[in-house]
C-alpha cells in the first residue's frame, strides 16, 4: 500500500479530490499468455495480482 498522499481527480462527473473513505480491496490473480516474435520461445507467460481498490466520498460516485 501506499502511504498517504493528496491523490485527487476532479471530473465533471466528480470531485476525487477530498472527503474520501476506503470502502474495500479487491485482489485477483491473472495469467496472461502472449506470443513472441523473436527467441527460443514461441510464447511467454506472466502471472499477477491484480488490485482494485474501492472510495466512496461525500458524494459517491463510480
């Protein structure tokens, strides 16, 4: 996690850029195959976690 900073995004949608709460966290592992164009390898495989995480602010908004 990161620690706290003033992280915001105002839209027209929404103003992100205060009076936010942390609602949830979200983890998933993926895996994704690819193809290579050069090497040994005709394809390469990666896996990683995935991390969503969720605020609600005065407003909540999506």
């Amino acid at each position: 996690m990161l620690s706290p900073a003033p992280i915001g995004i105002e839209t027209s949608a929404a103003d992100l850029t205060k009076d936010l709460a942390f609602t949830g966290r979200l983890d998933r592992t993926v895996t994704e195959s690819y193809p290579m164009t050069t090497g040994k390898k005709r394809s390469q495989q990666t896996d990683y976690t995935e991390t969503a995480l969720s605020c609600t602010g005065a407003a909540p908004s999506r």
